[in-house]
C-alpha cells in the first residue's frame, strides 16, 4: 500500500515559484487501477514521478507499506524504481541502440538476475504482450503499438508491485489504444496501476477509481481509501536492497551504441589515436636510440670491463696528488718576492706520489664476495658475468725452419723476455686490453721480473660462464671469425690469433719459430746498436703456420733435482730443455682467427690463443709436481738452495752467509768475490763492508753491483762487470779462493752484512718458490674482470666495491683504475637529457590526447541524455550511469590505441627508411615492442577514461525525470 501524506512541490525558475503539487495526501490499494485527470499543468506528471520515486517531494511523506521515505538516500531511491516501480511512458522510452529482448531484460540486470533467468523471464513477459516473435528486432523496426507493449513487457518483467504509466495511448490511434488499455486493465489485477491520462473516456471505462487534480490539488476521488491514522503508527525507515548493474552491462551498452555510429566511432577513435600514435613513434625512435645505446654500452664496457689487477695504480690519487701539486705551486707563485734559493722537490714529490700509488689487492677475498651469489654486486654484473685470470707459469719452445730451438719468451732460451725493446716489439699495438701496457708500467715502476711467466704472446680465450661446456665465450664468438680450422676444443689445441687487418707481430713469429731465430738475433743487435733495420714482411700460408707444433713445458718440470739434494732451474740452458722436450705437451694450432668486421672488442692479442681447459691443466699439474710436494714438506726452507727461509739471528744469518757460498760452484764464487772483495782486491782488500784495511769507505765496495735474479736462477752479481767474470779457470779458482779465504777471517757484522745484502735475495720465501714452480690457488687469481651491460650497471658495480671497502680490512680494500669513468659520465648525461626532451613531448601529447575525449565524452553524454533516464527509472544508480560512459570512453580508448599502434607500425616501415638516410646506418631502426604496445593501448584506455571522468560525473547527477523529458 502506498501512502501519499502532505506532499508539497515547487519548481523555482529565477525568481518565478510554480507550485506543482500543494498538501496533496492519497492513500492508494495495493491492487488497483487508478487513473488520475487534470488540465496540463495541474500537477499529474509530478505526482506519478514522485511515486514512482524519479522526482522528490519538498514536504510530506511518501510511505511504502509502511516504509518512510523521508529519509531515504539514492541507492534507496533506485532500489524503490528497480524492485518495487514499473514504468511505461507515453514515448516508450527504449533505447534504440538495443534489441527489444535486450530492453526489456535491462531491469533484470540492474536487479543482478543471472543471466540465464534474464533471458526466460525476458522472453516470458515479450509472449505475454504478444511479441515472442520480435525479440530480436530494433524499436525502430516496430509500429508504435509494438514499442509500447514493449514498454509494458518492461515494466512487468520485474514484477513490480507498482505500475505507473505516464500518458500510455497518447501516440496511439484509437485501436491500439484499446489493446494497450486492456492490457493495463489486465496487469491492474494483481498490483497497482497508477495512470496519468487526458482521455477521460479511456479512464472512465477502464480505471477502478479516478483522482481528479487542479492546480496541484485533489478536487476529486472516485474511490477513495480512508485510515485511521490512530492505528496506523509511525511509519518506520528500512532499506529495500541495493540495485546493481554489472560491468558486462555497462560494455554492452556501450558498445551496442558505438554499433549504430560506426562513422562517428571509427573518427572519434582515429582522433583519440592521433595522441597514441605520436607517443607509439616517439617510443619506437626512443627505443630504437636506446637498443643502439645499450649495444653501444654492452660492446664497451666489454672491451672495458672493470678490471682489478693483483697490483693497481690508484689513478684517482695520481690525478689528486697531481691537482694538489699544482695548487701548491701555485700559491707559492703567488707568495710575493723570493730572496733566496729554494729547492724544486715537484720532480721527487711526484715520483712519490707514483710509487706510493702502486697497491697490492687481496683478491681472496674478493673472489669469495663475488661467489658469494647474496653479494650486492651480483645484482649489476652484465651477461658476460666475471671472469677470472690466473698467472699460470709454463715455457713453449719449437723449431724454427732451420731447425734451431726457441722460445716462445723471448727466442734465445735463456734471454730476458722483460727487456724494453723486445716487450714494445712483441706487443700488439691493436690490442684494446689497457692492462697489456699497465703491465708494463708496473713492471717499470716496480722493477718486478717478468722471467719464468708464460710467454707475452700467449693469452687465455674468454670462456663462456660454464668453462667447462662453452670453452670459448661468447664476447669471443661474437667478435671473432674462424678464417682457417676451429675453436679449441682440448687443452692441447691453440689457434693463432691475427688483427683485423691480418697482421702479428713479427716478433712473435720469431718467437713461434716460424721465422729464422738467427735474422732475429741479427735484427736485435742492430736495433740495440742503432743501426737501421731491414725487416722480413713476406707473407705466411694459414696451413704452414698450422703445422707448426708448439711444445709447452710447466714451470715445475723445469726444475731438477742434483747430486746435493737441491732442485736446479734448467730454462735457461739450451741443452737442458732439449733433453725435457720429451716431458713437454705438444699444442696444435688448429685454428687461426681474428677480429670480425666492425668489433667493438678484442680481448685477444695477437699471438696465441688458449682456452680455460689447459689454464686448469696446468694448475693441477703443478700441485701434483715432485718439486712443489718436497717445498710443501719441508715450509722451514728452500729445495733450492737448502737454506732457511728466515734467520732469527745474527748467528744464523752468519751461518746462512757462510752455507751459501760454500755452495756455490767457483763460476759463481768468482763473481761475487768481484762484488764483495771489489775490483782493488789484489792492492788493499777491501771486506764485505766495502772498508779499507785503514778503515776507510771505499767506493767500489759501497757500489757494488747487487743484481737481484728469481730463485734458483744462479748469482745475480755475475752481470757485474767485475775483474774474473771473464777470466780462466785459474783466475776464477784464484778469485774463489780469495772469497773462501775471506770468508773465513770475516766478523759477525761483515757476514750479516753479506747475507742482507747477497744472500737473503737468493733465499726468496715459502710463497715465492712455489709461486716461480707454478702453483696456484683458483682461490687466489691474478686478474679478476667485472663485465656489465651498461654505465648505469658499471656505475653500480663501482659503488658496490665501494660498499665492499667500507667493510673490508684494511689489508683487503681493493684498488683498481676505472678506465671509462668519465665515458660513462658524458654518455649518461645525454641519455638522460634526450629522455627529458622525449617525456616532455610524450607529456604534450597526453594532455592533448585527454582533453579530445573528454570533449567526445561530454557530446556523448547530451546525444544519451534520454538513456539516462531510463536507466535511472530502472532502478539504475548513478555510479552505474557513470559506469556506462565509462565503459564507453574505456572502448573508445581501446579502439584507439590499437588503431594508434596499428598505424605506427606501418609508419615505421618508411620511418626507419628515412633513418637510415638521414643518419647514414642500419644500426639505428625505431621498434615498437610488443610490450610497449600493450602498454599504449592500456594507456590510451587509461587516458580515455581520465578524460571521460567529468563528463561521466555530469551524467550520474542528471536528474531522472528531466531526463526523460529530453528529446
């Protein structure tokens, strides 16, 4: 039952009051036909509105079964239209752009009715007006009598209580309004039909009970229903449910409209792409900029990784030092006048600041931190990963054509590979390794002997990340070819490794024997005698250097043990390594190769190439090596000399002195009795000190030559250019007897001075010997080097060392030289100002891209106004109108993207067409990827929705009944 009590409206327009209904009160059955008459304007349409719950009362009540409605809110309001009211409308209201089975199953849906039950319920109520044949149609392909039994079907597929009908017949002819006022008659049975009509015939022979209403008042009642309001109570307030409308709804809706606009929504959506396709093509260049940069960045921070050396300069104190130096100076400058001599230290202050820079690393240490897969540096090393050098200690020797031994370490066996001239000459000068010439200048710097190492133009290939299963890695791959054989496979197989323009040092054949070791000899000597020198360029078949068979020898089979216990170095000894060439592994060059065409980096120097597999060979093989198990059992001293590696005292440092000389055989005793007894021994002897018999320095014996050489190698002072070092037999046994006789006269203070001086150098250490043996720890490498893919990863990488350092040791802080620091700096800077340029061009195009369809929205929003009112009569809420154009602007912004992403694609094709001329290369070409593009497309989504948010907000608060009205 409703209850209609002092219900006052007015409308206000300007300062004109129109009062609609005034203190109108009506108690209406639940089942009956009410028709309700009156002139235009007396207040019949407000009325059923604010039964029906579309327009809202200013005063009074409207009761439901006992329900008030004074303090209802929207969602009770649309929950009131959507379960409780059914409305037909003398324009019929459908919305045109759904079928009739689709308009009439509309209230089911807002009610949340599964969609299986819609359509039975649907297709029920259609066959109860006659129209079970027509459920597919369009309105506009119905007569009006059809659409309007529609609107019937509509109102009763709820099966609502109240059936308000708004003028029924008045766009009916006679007949067909007949057949409407029937049904109605017939649906009135069973609930309440409340009719506003002005055909008082129609109502007089169809309507139970007639309301008559004049200027917003009740002048007549046919029927009337009087309460007692003493039994009636207080009417109460409860909430009659939600009413919901799903999001599939809102879709569907939608696009069933964008259907019938197909023009307008194919233009609206290229309008919306235009934005997309600008951002599509900016992101397409921008990606294709960047794939060259990141290439650009990976190809060199593989040719310059971060590498840190077991001695390093620290270049950031060379260049501090240097600054400050200069700083220094200048304020001297500046200081005024000078009136006396000052010493220039800058030359020594800068040699200081040199040496003082060299550092030694601990890279133990490290290692275990970047094994250690937790460490923070994982995170930023690129896809070459870490590789790990060791300082393996092996001879080559072969044939030259002639059929003369050499070596690989400097031809002449026995000749010093470190020497100046023969280091430049054996160098590959297109090597882009920085660490071949920091190497050098560590060893000038250092005065570290590079004698025993493997050879210079032997050099380990890059391995993959598993060694074992990709010997050569991928960085190799990739900027190498084959021109002749393959990889190695095996630790006995080497390939010659050329420039890129086919080329090795001539050295370096020589050295491989595969040029005469004579014309080298002739060519040194007029290099060191500055002479001109004419060099053999002929050229050298792949299959001739092939067959050459290189024979290598570990350091540790080249040591013997002798007749007094002791090993002897042998490597120097033509003869000797001959008779070991039985115990040597031969390497077959299976391969010759060089750079690629354009590489960006090339590890390899020219010479030969190895792989990790005999790197392993030979570290195990030298921990199974006699020598280095008979140093291992004895830690105390040296198999090669039998001495302590340390004196406690002065007592054993004189009896270390008098031990090794008497060790020696009397070619080495000879020379250094020229060292220590000086070239005056025949007229004054001078002792050990370098002291006359008067007591007296003498200056030949305080300038001795010392002459350091590795362990075992013989006496470093024979290079002295001493009296005896040349002579006869007789005169070295002279020489020899004069040292013994020395010796044995000598005090404690001459003979520590001996063993400090000539003796403790020859001894080495524990670590030293087996180090020159070739033991070596795959805990403890020489070279460690760090690959990323990128400056910001390398940037990275820096600070994690850095992180490192804090907590590390002072003992196990890492030095290392940043070879492409300021690079990175200047690239990193440009990235990041071409990126600001592209984002303030993307951020034009979005603001561009949202305020377009927030203007399509809104026209959207006026062309729909009259939906909008029927949705809301249904029951629909306004967070469900706003969903529709939601889900509208949400197509539109979908069809736009893809329709933006589509034509950016076929204008990259062009596109990278006019790249390629403009810039000159192939290697810039603007992709698109796929996860870009979906990304823009959801984008577009995004922005369309953004942009319809206001329009879409002014649909959800039109007014339901003034949205009806709209045509």
């Amino acid at each position: 039952m409703l209850q209609i009590r002092h219900i006052a409206k007015q409308y206000k327009t300007g300062d004109f009051t129109q009062r609609a209904l005034d203190d109108v009160s009506l108690n209406l059955r639940d089942s009956e036909f009410v028709a309700i008459l009156g002139p235009s304007g007396s207040g019949k349409t407000t009325l059923l509105n604010i039964i029906g719950g579309l327009d809202r009362y200013d005063s009074g009540d409207l009761i439901i079964d006992g329900t008030s409605t004074q303090r209802y809110k929207d969602r009770d309001w649309d929950s009131y239209r959507n379960h409780t009211v059914g409305f037909v409308f003398q324009s019929y209201n459908l919305i045109p752009h759904q079928s009739v089975l689709s308009n009439v199953e509309l209230a089911l849906t807002i009610s949340g009715v599964p969609r299986s039950q819609r359509r039975q319920r649907a297709r029920q109520a259609l066959e109860q007006v006659g129209l079970g044949d027509h459920v597919d149609k369009l309105p506009n392909q119905l007569s009006g009598g059809q659409m309007q039994r529609v609107a019937i079907a509509r109102a009763l597929v709820n099966n609502p209580a109240v059936v308000l009908a708004d003028e029924p017949t008045g766009a009916l002819d006679s007949e067909i309004s007949v057949q409407i006022m029937d049904l109605l008659k017939e649906v009135a049975k069973d609930r309440l039909v409340v009719m506003v009509t002005h055909n008082p015939d129609l109502a007089h022979e169809y309507a139970t009970r007639i309301v008559e209403l004049h200027d917003g008042k009740i002048t007549s009642d046919s029927n009337p229903l009087t309460l007692d309001q003493a039994q009636e109570g207080t009417a109460l307030h409860r909430n009659l449910g939600h009413a919901s409308m799903s999001l599939a709804t809102s879709l569907a809706l939608s696009f069933n409209n964008l259907k019938t606009k197909k023009a307008r929504t194919f233009l609206t959506s290229f309008a919306g792409s235009i934005g997309i396709i600008g951002i599509a093509l900016i992101l397409a260049v921008s990606n294709g900029v960047n794939l060259y940069i990141d290439k650009v960045q990976e190809d060199t921070m593989t040719a310059y990784p971060i590498s840190i050396q077991e001695q390093s300069f620290d270049l950031n104190k060379i260049v501090g030092s240097a600054q400050e130096s200069a700083q220094t100076q200048g304020k001297k400058k500046a200081s005024g006048k000078q009136q006396a001599i000052y010493p220039d230290d800058s030359a020594i202050t800068s040699a200081s600041n040199l040496t003082s820079s060299i550092s030694s690393n601990n890279l133990s240490p490290f290692k275990r931190y970047l094994d250690n897969p937790k460490s923070e540096i994982n995170q930023y090393v690129g896809k070459v990963g870490i590789q790990y050098s060791y300082d393996t200690k092996f001879s080559v020797y072969d044939h030259d054509p002639k059929g003369t031994l050499v070596s690989a370490s400097g031809v002449t066996i026995g000749g010093q590979q470190g020497g100046f001239a023969s280091q430049m000459a054996a160098m590959d000068p297109n090597s882009s390794d920085p660490s071949q010439i920091q190497s050098m200048q560590m060893s000038a710097l250092t005065g570290k002997s590079t004698a025993k190492s493997s050879p210079r133009s032997f050099s380990e290939i890059m391995p993959g990340k598993d060694e074992n299963k990709a010997p050569v890695g991928q960085v190799i791959h990739d900027n190498y070819q084959v021109v002749k054989g393959s990889w190695p496979k095996e630790k006995d197989q080497v390939v010659l490794v050329l420039d890129a323009n086919n080329k090795i040092p001539l050295a370096t054949l020589y050295e491989l024997g595969l040029k005469p070791a004579s014309d080298y000899n002739d060519m040194m000597s007029k290099l060191n005698n500055g002479q001109k020198v004419k060099t053999d360029t002929a050229s050298l078949d792949y299959d001739q250097a092939m067959k050459q068979t290189l024979n290598l020898l570990p350091a540790a089979d080249q040591y013997a043990k002798g007749e007094d216990g002791h090993y002897h170095y042998l490597g120097d000894d033509a003869g000797e390594v001959a008779k070991l060439m039985d115990k040597a592994l031969p390497l077959k060059i299976v391969g010759v190769v060089k750079p690629v065409a354009g590489a960006k980096a090339t590890p390899l120097s020219a010479g030969v190439g190895y792989s990790r597999l005999l790197t392993d060979y030979l570290i195990d093989y030298a921990g199974k090596s006699q020598v280095v198990q008979d140093q291992q059992a004895d830690r105390g001293h040296s198999v090669l000399n039998g001495l302590s590696f340390s004196a406690a005292d002065d007592q054993a440092k004189t009896d270390q002195a008098r031990s090794y000389v008497a060790s020696l055989a009397p070619p080495q005793k000879a020379a250094m009795a020229s060292a220590v007894l000086g070239n005056n021994q025949a007229a004054g002897g001078q002792n050990a000190a370098g002291q006359t018999a008067g007591g007296q320095s003498s200056p030949q014996g305080a300038n001795a030559q010392q002459g350091q050489a590795a362990p075992g190698s013989g006496l470093g002072m024979a290079a002295a250019a001493a009296p005896g070092a040349g002579a006869s037999e007789a005169g070295q046994a002279a020489a020899a007897a004069s040292l013994d006789q020395y010796m044995a006269t000598a005090n404690t203070d001459q003979l520590v001075a001996i063993y400090e001086q000539y003796v403790r150098p020859q001894v080495g250490a524990y670590k030293d010997n087996l180090t020159s043996f070739g033991l070596i720890s795959r805990e403890a490498p020489s070279s460690i080097r760090i690959y990323a893919d990128s400056f910001e990863s390398k940037q990275s990488i820096t600070d994690a060392i850095a992180h490192y350092n804090d907590k590390a040791k002072k003992a196990d802080k890492i030095t290392y030289t940043d070879y492409v620091g300021l690079i990175m700096s200047s690239v990193t800077t440009i990235i990041n100002v071409v990126s600001g340029v592209l984002i303030a061009f993307v951020s034009v195009s979005l603001i561009v891209s949202s305020i377009m369809i927030g203007i399509i929205t809104y026209i959207s929003v006026l062309e729909r106004t009259k939906e909008i009112g029927i949705l809301r009569a249904m029951g629909a809420s306004k967070r469900n109108v706003s969903q529709v154009f939601n889900a509208e602007t949400g197509i539109i912004g979908f069809l736009s993207g893809l329709l933006g992403v589509g034509i950016s694609l076929l204008l990259l094709v062009p596109g990278n067409a006019l790249i390629h001329q403009l810039m000159g290369t192939t290697e810039v070409n603007a992709v698109l990827p796929l996860k870009a593009s979906l990304i823009l497309v959801i984008l577009s989504m995004v922005l369309t929705l953004i942009g319809g948010l206001i329009p879409s907000k002014k649909a959800a608060k039109q007014d339901p009944a003034t949205a009806l009205r709209t045509e």
